[in-house]
C-alpha cells in the first residue's frame, strides 16, 4: 500500500501579552483538546499569514491586535504508531500589540484568558508552549505588548 505524502500545513498563532501575562485559549477541538496554547489556526487558500493571526485571534477571543513582527516559526509533527507521518502544521508564530477587547471564547476554544507565567504549571499546555513563551518573554526586549 502507497503512503500518501504529508504536506506541511500553513497555520499562525498571536502571541499577546499585556500587563505581564500572555493570552491564552483552552483547545476545544481534536487537535490540543483541552490543553492551553497561544491562540490562532488555520490559514485559508489565499489567505496571508498576517490576515490569517489577526482573524484567528478575533475568532477565538475577541481581541484585536496589531501585528508587530514573527517571533518564530514552529514545527508540529506527529507520526502514527508505525514511525510514519500522521500530520505536520508549519505554524508561523506573530507577536501581537493588544489593541482592544478583552478574552471571551469564540470557535474552537471553551475558554480564553490572560495567564501569568506563574500559573503555568496549574495548566495543562501543548508541548512546548510554555518554554517558548518563556523563552519570548526573555528575549532581548521582551515581547510585552501592552501600550
């Protein structure tokens, strides 16, 4: 039986922080369910990954944001049982200045809120998330975006 070729998918993810803590959504679809991650998705045919965050954020917290820059770009991949690749999301993740609103959980989220990175360990998080998180906070400015 011939494998089909796993193509990396496009996805984008906001970093927002403000106030000293950073946005977080609970996953409420297959892919995370149940785990705390930065908000974002999907980007559409046609669609550019900067429109793709912004609409993404709005969708999943109702928060609007300007997007400042790419902080990194990420790797998910997951391989079935048998070594082979399951899926693989390219996600492009963009720091965000927090504009207006304040969390509410939209689509594919039961709950969005700003968290603390003290409260991290209470939390079941993605893998990763809240190393990069840290990790960002630390860097040479630190991505605070409160204005």
């Amino acid at each position: 039986m011939t494998r089909a070729i796993v193509k990396p998918l496009p996805g984008v993810s906001a970093f927002v922080a403000r106030d000293g803590k950073v946005l977080l959504v609970k996953r409420n679809k297959k892919a995370g369910y149940g785990m705390w991650s930065l908000p974002g998705g999907h980007v559409e045919p046609g669609e550019k990954a900067r429109d793709a965050v912004v609409r993404e954020l709005a969708e999943e917290t109702g928060i609007t944001a300007h997007v400042e820059r790419i902080l990194d770009a990420i790797d998910i991949i997951h391989r079935d049982a048998g070594g082979e690749i399951a899926f693989h999301y390219l996600i492009s993740c963009f720091l965000c200045r927090w504009q207006a609103g304040e969390p509410v959980a939209g689509d594919d989220v039961s709950d969005a809120r700003w968290v603390h990175p003290d409260e991290f360990a209470s939390l079941t998080m993605t893998p990763g998330t809240a190393d990069f998180i840290r990790a960002s906070l630390a860097g040479p400015a630190g991505p605070d975006s409160s204005a």
